[in-house]
C-alpha cells in the first residue's frame, strides 16, 4: 500500500521549480526490503510526475494497476499540461476528455502551442479560456500565437478572468497586434502575479493591461518600436507595491521614454534588466544613468543592462567619444559593484552593466564570505572596462573595427598581446608574473628550432669543451668577445628599428611599463644581480638541455 501525500502547491511555476532541484528525501522502513514498484512513497511519484505531461501520465499509467489508479484521482496530484496542435483534437480521444473532466481540480498549469506557421485560431483559442474558468487550481497559462492574432484585447480579458491564475506568458510573434482595454476598475482586478507580454506593446497598452494587476511581483514585457506612445506623458501613475523585477526589451527606444516609464510607475524595484537596441547614445551616459536610478529606483539591488549599437551608428554620432570617457566610473558604480563590459559582435558594439561577480564564474555565496577582499576587487574592477571581441574578420568589416577601436584607444583594454597592468588590478601580481613566464620560452623554443644558440647556452657548451681539452683557453675567450658584443649589437639594433622607430612601446600601458622595468632592475643592489644572474642562466641551460634531450630522443 503506497504511503504519503502531497499538499497542493499554491505558488507559481518559478518556485515549485526551485522545489525540483532539492534533494529527494526518501525514508525506507528498516525491516521491509522494497522489491517493486508500488513499494514507494506517493512523494516520490509526485516528484517524477512534476517533471512529466499530465497527457502522458495519465496514458501511461491510468490502467497500470489499483495502486496508480488512486494516485491518479488524488486531488494532491496537480498535473501540468501541454498541448501541442490541440485543435486538431488528436491527442484528446474521449476517454481523455472523461478523464479532465472528472478531475479538473488537478490542472496545474496549462501551455498551449501551435507548430503550424498559421498558429491558433483566435475562435478556438477564444472558446477554450472561456472554459478554464471551470478549473479552480489553475495556476500557471501560457499561449505560444505565432503570427495569427491582431486584436488581443478579448484574450486579455478572457485571461484576467481565471480566478486563480498566477503567472501568464502571452507568446506573440506578430508585429500589427494591438491592445485597447480600459483602465480596469478594483472589481475586475485579477490575481496574477507573474506577467510576461512576449509580444510588442506600447506603454500606453502596457500601463492598461498592468491596471488590471496590483498584485504583480514580476513584469517582463517588449516595447513595440514602431509605434510613438502619443500623449504618454498624460497617462496616469500606478501603483504597484509588490512589483520587484522588471524585465524591459526595447528597440529604438529612447531614455527619456524609459525615464518617463518608470517614473509612472510606483513600485520597489530590486531587480532591473534593460535590452535594448536604439541610436541613442544618452544610454551611455554614466552620470545620466547615476540620477536616474537614485531618484526613481533607490531600492535597487541588481541592475542588468545590455545595450547594442552599430558601428554605422558610431560613425554617425559626432558626439559618441565625448559621451565615452570617463563613463561607469564614478564612487556610484563602485559603492554598487556594477561594472562596464563591452563586446564587439559582428557589426554592433554590446554594452554591459553587470554586478561584478557576474564576470567571473563564482559563486555569489562564496564573495559574500569573502566581503574585504569583494569589494577590494570591486573598486579595482569598477575603475577599469574589460572589451571582449566576438569577431569574424573579413577585409569588408575589418576597417569598422580598427576605426572603432580607435575611437576607444585609450579607454579600453585589448586583450591580445600585453598591456599587463589591468591584470595586476584585477588578479593580482602573481597572476600577471605567470603570464609573463608562460611566454618567455616562446623565445628559447624559437632558437631551439631554428638551430641557433644564447649567448648562455654558448657559454656553457665552450666552458665543458675547454675543460675536456678540446678547445683553447684562446677560443674560449674570444668566442666570449664575439658572443657578447655581436648580441650587444643585435639587441640595440632590434630595439632602435623595431621598438623605438616603430613605436611598438610608444603607447600606454607599454610604455610606462617597459619604463618601469628599466628603473626597477637599474636600482637592484650588486650582489643581487649577482645571484640573479646565476639563477637564471642556470635555469636557462637546464631548458636547453631539455630542449636538446627532447630533440634527440625524439
């Protein structure tokens, strides 16, 4: 006999996600070996049905035996349901229409699809949520339309009907939908509160639709570009109190509409996520973006931003370097720990506002242990602005990005060949030393190649000659002249064309840099340089002779 229940959940989809990924605990009778099925728990069965079709469940298991058949009909089981090309009613013989029926009680959630280019008719789609008001545990809807709606108005109210509706995601893929619902009045408010308007709306659209939700705790919506908002600074303010993550997807908006948005809306933001695509460079304003979240989102915990520009739109905007510098660095940005990434994808430029742990993988649990040196690295990191090339270089696209790195040239660090400073900001000194190292035997893997000698390895080599009689004292010393100054030579040569009548170092940060190398080992005492030496061309032997070993036993 199968033991245990389930209480009914009564939150929306996102936490009873979060409840799949705990451990399943499952207690066993110490003196009953379980040797089939039926021996388990109703939890367990509950845990793995949560992952499953309600359709599927029920085909699958219906007619298995007695005990299944009680798990069925128990109101603790809530069911999820899927229906993919629904109308076509394939899927819904009539025992399955009996069965959903008889316990509608059960429906958790409900998504409805269609995988035809058409999408779902609208009268269909109409007479199937005046029916879900006939489910009181409806919790979760959503609609994947495709292309086949324009007026969303009657859905939209059909689904603030559901008396028990908690999340609702409306997928629409058209670009002419449109919404005209009145401002809703306090007996028609409907219990939802998780919104997602996956289709293009206009705030006017989207503040009557929001009127119909006071208890929103989550809104992501996309703001339809293509259409002016007229009259939207008269709209009236609403309130939202429970309101705390909003998700904005935007393109060719602008920040005065975004500033306007949020300025009607009355809420306690903590979570903010903005993307947006738009010519308007004021969305790189660091000191604009400073009073704007001060005075209208003071509650504000994480803020993610990602805003996309094209490089023609570079070239265009004569003010887009003055707008750039010194931007994103201020006491503000550093007190919240958000940072400035940019990336260069293609044809665009992608800025990012992130919290800074967010750039690398860590746990955010694992900085919160760690609170000194977390904000250590968030004023290094804050102070500086990482750009990430995503970039397929062909010889029609290659001079945009030369001409936008050079927009940036002294602003942006290109991770590519040097310029170790920032390395020693962000990872530490002992990070930045590696790196050096692990270039350094490029220089000896290229002599080894190419058969030719260091004036150390040449050293060495005549020493253990000279000292096995096959070469003179006179030989030695000589090769040693020769050695010496032709290297002497070579390297002045190389450093006066290649270095300094090039300009390869003329440039920050190598130039301060190489500067300050050459300060540092100038000031070194004798004897350390001494030892040093010692140090280091021993080191230096032993990898040509494990060069030379690797060559022979090869």
């Amino acid at each position: 006999m199968m033991k245990g229940t389930k209480r009914p959940s009564t939150s929306p989809n996102d936490d009873r996600e979060k409840k799949k990924k705990k451990k399943l605990q499952i207690r066993l009778n110490e003196r009953t070996s379980l040797t089939c099925i039926e021996h388990f728990s109703n939890e367990l069965f509950y845990e793995i049905f949560d992952y499953l079709d309600g359709i599927d469940i029920y085909n699958t298991f219906t007619d298995l035996n007695y005990c299944f058949h009680q798990i069925l009909t128990s109101p603790s089981l809530l069911l999820k349901i899927k229906l993919n090309d629904w109308e076509s009613n394939k899927r819904f013989p009539i025992k399955y229409k009996h069965f959903l029926q008889m316990n509608k009680h059960q429906i958790f959630s409900l998504s409805l699809s269609k995988s035809t280019s058409h999408g779902i008719q609208l009268n269909l789609l109409i007479s199937l949520l005046l029916k879900l008001t006939r489910l009181p545990c409806l919790f979760s809807l959503t609609i994947n339309g495709l292309n086949t709606f324009h007026n969303l108005t009657n859905i939209y109210r059909l689904i603030y009907a559901l008396p028990k509706l908690k999340y609702n995601k409306f997928c629409y893929h058209g670009d002419h939908s449109f919404t005209s619902l009145s401002k809703a009045k306090e007996k028609h408010f409907s219990p939802l509160e998780y919104l997602i308007l996956d289709h293009p709306c206009t705030f006017q659209e989207l503040f009557s639709l929001i009127s119909y939700t006071p208890h929103l705790h989550r809104l992501t919506f996309l703001h339809k570009w293509f259409i002016h908002d007229e009259n939207f600074n008269q709209i009236s303010s609403i309130d939202l109190p429970y309101l705390s993550h909003l998700t904005v997807n935007s393109y060719y908006g602008t920040f005065d509409d975004l500033q306007i948005f949020i300025s009607k809306i009355h809420c306690k933001l903590t979570i903010f996520n903005l993307f947006i695509v738009s010519p308007d460079i004021t969305f790189l304003s660091g000191d604009r973006w400073e009073r704007f979240l001060i005075q209208y989102l003071p509650h504000l915990v994480e803020f993610s931003f990602k805003y996309s520009l094209s490089f023609a739109e570079i070239q265009e905007n004569v003010d887009f370097d003055r707008n750039m510098q010194n931007q994103f660095h201020s006491s503000f940005w550093i007190q919240q720990n958000w940072i400035l990434d940019v990336e260069i994808d293609f044809n665009a430029i992608v800025y990012s506002i992130k919290p800074f742990w967010k750039h690398f993988n860590r746990n955010l649990q694992w900085f919160s242990q760690q609170q000194d040196y977390s904000m250590e690295l968030s004023n290094k990191l804050s102070k500086s602005t990482r750009l990430v090339i995503i970039y397929e270089l062909f010889n029609d696209n290659m001079d945009d990005l030369l001409s936008y790195i050079d927009h940036n040239g002294g602003l942006f660090l290109l991770t590519v060949g040097g310029g170790g400073g920032p390395i020693d900001q962000t990872l530490g000194v002992g990070i930045h030393r590696m790196v050096q190292a692990a270039v350094f035997p490029i220089g000896l893997i290229m002599i080894v190649t190419t058969g030719a000698d260091l004036f150390t390895g040449n050293t060495m080599s005549l020493i253990i000659s000279t000292l096995d009689r096959k070469t003179t004292l006179i030989n030695l010393i000589v090769s040693w002249i020769v050695s010496y100054f032709g290297n002497l030579v070579g390297c002045l040569f190389f450093q006066y064309i290649f270095v300094y009548y090039a300009g390869l170092l003329s440039n920050e940060p190598y130039r301060s840099f190489t500067m300050k190398v050459a300060e540092s080992k100038s000031t070194i005492e004798w004897h350390q340089i001494l030892l040093r030496g010692i140090a280091g061309n021993w080191l230096v032997c032993l990898a040509l002779w494990m060069g030379t070993s690797a060559r022979e036993l090869s």
